[in-house]
C-alpha cells in the first residue's frame, strides 16, 4: 500500500489481499470483519486470508474462522 491509496473517502474501502500487504480498489478509511463485523481502520488492519479473500479484526477472529471452516460450519 502506498500514500496515496491511504487517502480517500471514509466509508468502506474495498481491498485485494495480497501476501503481506493488500491493493486497495475502492478507497475507504475500514473494511468490517469477516467474523465480528466489526470496523476495521485500515491503519489497524493486520490480519487477512489471501485465499478466502477476507479481513479478521484479530488473531482470535482469523483462528475463528480457521476452526469454523475445518468443522464445516
């Protein structure tokens, strides 16, 4: 991520997840997690899954979903 794509309108950004970074598509100040739903700034986003394509709010969340996934939930 660039200055540049950290500026722009402050409603939900749209990203592509990259490995260790991310490409943001429409600009926006948060994207909502995938598990809580909660508003994620973009300056405190940390945790994603590049082949799921989808932000986690925290470790916990991400290993949320990891669980969910593998008991088929």
């Amino acid at each position: 991520m660039n200055k540049l794509e950290r500026t722009g309108r402050e409603g939900e950004a749209q990203l592509r997840y990259l490995d260790g970074d991310y490409q943001v598509i429409v600009p926006g100040s948060f994207v909502y997690c995938t598990v809580t739903g909660a508003k994620i700034p973009l300056s405190q986003l940390r945790y994603w899954s590049v082949d799921r394509q989808e932000p986690y709010v925290d470790a916990k969340a991400s290993l949320e979903r990891e669980k969910a996934l593998a008991s088929g939930t």
